[in-house]
C-alpha cells in the first residue's frame, strides 16, 4: 500500500525546503505609495531585524512593458565580519529561480508541439518507448497535458526526482529496482485526470519525454528552444554557465543550517545553502558519459534548476502578455499562449477534487497556476488584501530562495521577484488574507500597487 500522504502543512514546509517567508514588520507598508517610495519600502522588508532578507531583485511590468526594477541586499555575503568583501546584487545577478523553471519549461513543451515533434494529449509513451501507466489504472493513458496540469497520479512522497543512477522504468514501473511500494503514484481514489497534486517528479517524465522526441539533452534543447531565442541569461546546468554568468550568480542563503534544524538564528550568521561556485566551478552531473536520453531528464533540473536574472522573467512575461511575440518575432503562435492560460483545474472544497497545500493552489492550466482571488479565513491565493486581482504565472520556493512570476494577461500588467534567502522561520509567520507568508504577501502588495 502507498504511504500515507503528509499533512498539508508537512508538505508545505518539505516544498518550502528552505522558505524564505517574511515576518511580521512593524510599520511595514502594504502599498507602494509614489515611486519614490517604492525602493524605502523594499529596502524595508530587506533589513527587518526581526527577519532579515539576504537579497532582493523586482521587476514591476504595466501593459506589457516593465516601469520599475530594483535591486537589494547582496548576492554573496563575506564569511566573517569583513563586510567590504561582499557583492552587492545588481540587474545582471542570476538567481537560482526554483519552481518558476517550469514555467519556462512549459514554453519549451509547446514550442516542441508547434514544431510538430510533440503532443500534448498523446500517450507519452509513445515518446518514452515504453507503457508508463499509473499501476491502479493501466488502461489509462498519460499525456503532457495531465503531467503539465499536475492531473497524472505522480506524487512526490517517493521522491521529488530521480536521482543519478536511476531511470524513469526503474523508479515508476512496478517491479523495478527503485519501484520501492509504489509511492510515487497516487492511492487508487485519486485517478488522473481527476485530482490535483503539485509534483515536481512530473517535470522529470516532462523533460525524459522531450528529450526522446527531439533527440537532444534536456538542458541543451532548453537553451536552443527557449533561452537563446528570447535572450534569456543563465541556463539549467550550472557547469555551463559562462565565468560572467557564475560570477554574477547569487549564493542562496538562511539562517539556519540544514532542513531539519528547529531553530532559526535570526541574530545570527548567514549559512550557504547552494550556489557558492566562488572558489571553484560547478561539476557537470556525474554519469553523463553513459546517459541514455529519455531515461532520467530530472539530472538537469526541470523541476526547479534555471537560473537567470530577475529581468529575464519580465521578458518572458511581456512576450506572453503581447501573445508570444518577442521583440517582433513570433516566438509562441497565439494558439498556444491561450493553452497555456488555459484552465485544467479548479479546486472543489465541497468534494475535495485535489491538494490545494494549505490553500496557495486554486485553479491550474498548462505549467502555470490561475490565481482567482480566493481568500477564506486567512488563507487562499489572494494577491492583494482588497482582492480584485487575478494572474496567471508560477511561484518557486527552495535553499533560501522565494521567487515569482506573475501576469495578468487581461491587462499586461505583472511582477516578478527573487529573494535571496530568509533568516526567520516561514511556517510561523503566515500572511493575513492569503496563504504565502506574510512577508511574500507584503512584497506582492507593494509590487502590484506599483503595476495597477
């Protein structure tokens, strides 16, 4: 029998990993005011004592084109008390995106589908070169379209990804070496197509299928399909990243050591948690002399990996919102932008129809969740504390790092944001209206007061 699934808040906090969700402020605003007030007010939420921010970059998009970037704090922190050593972040610091990468995977599926290479309601099967069928309903075929929509029957309670050494046969059919009992599909009640649960093991199947079906490595297909054509920095594969790009890399920071410390040192030093490639270059994954394409796309980061600037996110947000042309060229026929902000799932709470983790998740399309401006008692997926406004986009949340990328297509107008690192503890400081912690909910208030 699977196991049991973890509680709301447990799952919460293992996607959370190293959360960086902000503290009650005293005094803290919860709009912009005049422009220039809108960086005293970052600034603010930055240097909190009660719970500090490593680092801070936005962007602020209205009808299509971005009317304000910022940037805080610093992107490596000095071991020790020499603060003349540290590097502060500017527009060019890359950030290790976490979950907001499947958003820009997604671009890749339909620019694959468009290409003819893909399909998104064909049994995946047919890419992978063999049967991947959930164990409880073999009759049932699996597509893209319910792996991007989170509706596939994969679960994350067997593991997030694959790890080096593991294949997508060995892990997820039964009988297979690191089948164990099954966790990594969904009880029988929850069939797919049916019921909603975020996983980033999806994004592993997602990216072993592309790699199949266009014969290239999924960081590779990724740079040529999506990063280059839009101009975007960075990439999924740390060891191929540029000196200029490592160099501008921001260090992902909190204030406790590992996932399982209890205590948060909010007085206390900042502690790496990834992304420290100072002293010496990141390595390539181990194994790849023998990688057999299809077989473990997860090694190269589908799920969480990107890393790009602040300001790469607004470009793909203003080629969505001017329905997928970038700079004059057609980069997403208007057919497939409209997949994309096409809603999958809306949660039921009457006969509960998925996991909607403690209320962030409401409604989901193809790679982006829908935020339809649900709040009730205190959680929910409320952008502002008045309500009114509804987005399409993604959230990421991993080693310290919390990010965004959110757009209203209706208007143009959008946001997005990467933190740095936290150095207080997230599950104890929720927001008021919403489910994100209180010092997201804080950041968004300020950002969309600026792009309304």
């Amino acid at each position: 029998m699977p196991a049991k699934p973890p509680s709301p808040n447990v799952r919460r906090r293992r996607l959370l990993k190293t959360g960086a969700l902000l503290c009650a402020m005293p005094g803290c605003a919860t709009d912009s005011g005049s422009d220039a007030r809108l960086p005293a007010r970052l600034q603010e939420l930055l240097d909190d004592p009660q719970c500090p921010l490593a680092s801070l970059s936005v962007l602020v998009m209205r009808a299509g084109q971005p009317v304000y970037e910022g940037q805080f704090g610093r992107r490596w922190i000095a071991p020790g008390e020499d603060r003349g050593q540290d590097l502060p972040v500017t527009r060019d610091t890359l950030f290790r995106v976490a979950s907001v990468s499947k958003l820009v995977v997604a671009l890749g599926v339909l620019r694959l589908v468009e290409a003819g290479v893909l399909d998104l309601d064909a049994d995946i099967g047919e890419a992978l070169g063999f049967a991947l069928r959930h164990p409880a309903f073999p009759a049932q075929r699996l597509s893209l379209r319910l792996l991007l929509s989170h509706r596939a029957g994969l679960r994350d309670a067997g593991g997030a990804y694959l790890t080096v050494g593991q294949t997508l046969a060995s892990k997820l059919l039964p009988g297979g070496a690191d089948f164990g009992r099954g966790e990594s599909w969904s009880p029988p009640a929850q069939a797919p197509g049916a019921y909603f649960e975020y996983s980033n093991l999806n994004y592993g199947v997602i990216a072993s299928v592309m790699e199949r079906a266009a014969g290239q490595r999924f960081d590779v297909l990724m740079r040529e399909q999506v990063m280059s054509p839009l101009g975007l920095v960075g990439g999924f594969e740390p060891s191929q990243l540029g000196a200029a790009e490592l160099a501008n890399l921001a260090t992902l920071y909190r204030k406790r050591a590992t996932d399982d410390e209890a205590r948060w040192h909010t007085a206390g030093p900042w502690v790496v948690q990834t992304d420290d490639f100072r002293s010496q270059r990141p390595a390539p994954p181990s194994g790849l002399d023998g990688y057999l394409l299809g077989s473990n796309g997860s090694l190269f980061g589908p799920q969480g990996r990107l890393r790009t600037r602040v300001a790469d996110l607004g470009t793909v947000a203003a080629m969505l919102a001017a329905g997928g042309r970038h700079q004059g060229r057609r980069f997403l026929q208007p057919a497939s932008v409209q997949a994309l902000f096409s809603e999958q799932w809306r949660y039921e709470a009457a006969a509960p129809n998925g996991d909607p983790l403690d209320g962030l998740f409401q409604a989901w399309g193809l790679g982006l969740q829908h935020f339809i401006d649900r709040s009730q008692g205190g959680r929910g997926d409320r952008l502002v504390e008045a309500g009114g406004q509804q987005a399409w986009g993604h959230l990421g949340f991993a080693y310290g790092l919390q990010s965004g990328l959110l757009l209203d297509p209706a208007t143009g107008h959008g946001i997005a944001y990467a933190i740095g690192g936290s150095g207080a503890d997230p599950a104890a400081h929720p927001g008021r209206y919403s489910s994100f912690p209180l010092w997201e909910e804080r950041l968004q208030a300020l950002l969309w007061g600026r792009a309304r």
